[in-house]
C-alpha cells in the first residue's frame, strides 16, 4: 500500500524551514495504533487525497523546531505508510499499550524508554501531534514549541480553547434533587448565573501538546505541575465519526492552498 502514496506534497503556507546545528533535540511522537471503535482503520482513511496519518507528520517534518517524527504504532500497514511519508517507525507499539483504553502515558513511556535504552537518543523536548486532529497550522505548532523553549520552568503545555458550555452552568443529581456540580466564592446559584459573570475556563483540544521527558519518565505524568496555556483561536477538529469527514476534508484542502 505505502507505493500508492508518493512523498510530499504538504504545503507549509509560506513558513520557512530553519536549519541550525545547534537547536535542541525537539520529538515529534504521533500515536497511530490499529484498533478505532467510530471509523474502522482510521488512522489510513483516505481524506484530502491523503492517509489521515500524512497529515500530522508532514506538518512534522515542516516545523523548523522538531528535529525528530516517530509514529508509534501496533500495526504494519500504518508503520508501512508512516514510513512512506517520511516518519520513522523504529520500533513497534506492544499490544498491551494499544488497546481502546490505553493511556498516553503508557504510550510516550514506552517511546522514550525504548529511545533511550535501544538506540541512547533523549530529547529536551516531545510534541505530541494526534493524526484525528490533522487542521492544524505548522506555525501554531512552531508557536507552542517556542512558547515552551521560553519557560524552562513550565512541565508541558497545552492546547486549549474556549468550551462551547460552561462547567458552572451544570448540574447533577444528588438525593434525587439536583445541585451545582461546582460551587464560586460569594455566589449562591453560579448555574443561573449570565456565563459573563462565572469564572473563565478552557478545554483541552489536542492541537498540540509539548511536554518535557522527565514529566513523563520521573513523574509518570503527561502534563506534570506547571502546565502552560496555549489558547487556540481557529477551529479546532477531531475526527470521532466519519460524519465529520467533509468537513475536516474542505478544511485540510484550504490548509494546503493557504487559505
């Protein structure tokens, strides 16, 4: 399958590529494991004229930060591709770190583990970039990384964006009545409150996270304590279901044309 697909063909919409000999070692890691519950294989589903994998690593290989793009997969065919598209494959995901209720953490645990053991590579720094979520811009990836290189202090940072709804305003059942399911300071009724007047919130959107490999060797955590915001203002997509896919689809194709 992986000669059906030829190198190339992502456009960074202007974005130039910097090499430097002295930059840091930056990781992109791309979890791509075979099993997908809403749409089946969907890590290869053709869309835009692509794999839905191509799409997160040739935004990879753009960044004029990561130095490295890894796919970790379980599977041979998206290994196959993956490779084809200019990703390295070197190792492949074991079975117990691919099932429907794996955590990340198990996943970059393993990648970074087997980094350092089998081949002594370590890195300052790892993207995680997941092929469901492929709109993405390389300079808002590039962005995030920058953001990170200018905090050492931070553990990771996060892509969030403004909820459609916000958790003040729910409730839940408790004695058969319902009740706040989160109380503000001096406020008797938050969930009846105009939303202007309740705390700002954000929800994690999966555009990009960077996180350090300490956080996750030393702390078993993907985030750790000091988590940096990186708030996304464009529309942010997560193929769950193929009734998305014409969407995600007109949005790659603009992406591309640099609209």
């Amino acid at each position: 399958m992986a000669a059906e697909w030829p190198l190339g063909g992502w456009q960074n919409n202007g974005y130039s590529v910097m090499i430097e000999s002295s930059r840091p070692e930056i990781l992109a890691l791309i979890p791509a494991r075979r099993g997908s519950k809403g749409i089946p294989r969907k890590n290869l589903v053709v869309v835009a004229g692509k794999p839905l994998i191509a799409f997160s690593i040739q935004q990879a290989l753009v960044s004029r930060y990561i130095t490295r793009t890894i796919v970790s997969t379980d599977d041979a065919e998206i290994a196959q591709v993956a490779r084809c598209f200019g990703a390295e494959v070197p190792f492949m995901r074991p079975a117990e770190f691919a099932q429907d209720f794996s955590p990340d953490i198990d996943v970059f645990r393993h990648a970074l583990q087997w980094l350092r053991d089998q081949q002594g590579y370590t890195c300052e720094l790892v993207v995680h970039l997941r092929p469901t979520g492929p709109v993405r811009r390389v300079g808002v990836i590039d962005d995030a990384i920058q953001k990170m290189l200018n905090h050492p202090e931070a553990d990771s940072l996060r892509s969030v964006s403004w909820p459609i709804q916000t958790p003040y305003k729910m409730l839940r059942i408790a004695g058969g009545y319902l009740q706040p399911l989160l109380a503000v300071e001096g406020m008797v009724e938050p969930h009846c409150m105009p939303r202007q007047r309740l705390p700002e919130v954000y929800l994690g959107n999966g555009y990009v996270d960077v996180v350090r490999p300490r956080v996750i060797l030393e702390l078993g955590m993907m985030c750790g304590y000091k988590i940096l915001p990186f708030i996304i203002r464009e529309p942010v997509f997560d193929i769950d279901n193929e009734d998305i896919l014409p969407q995600v689809e007109q949005a790659l194709l603009k992406l591309e044309q640099g609209l």
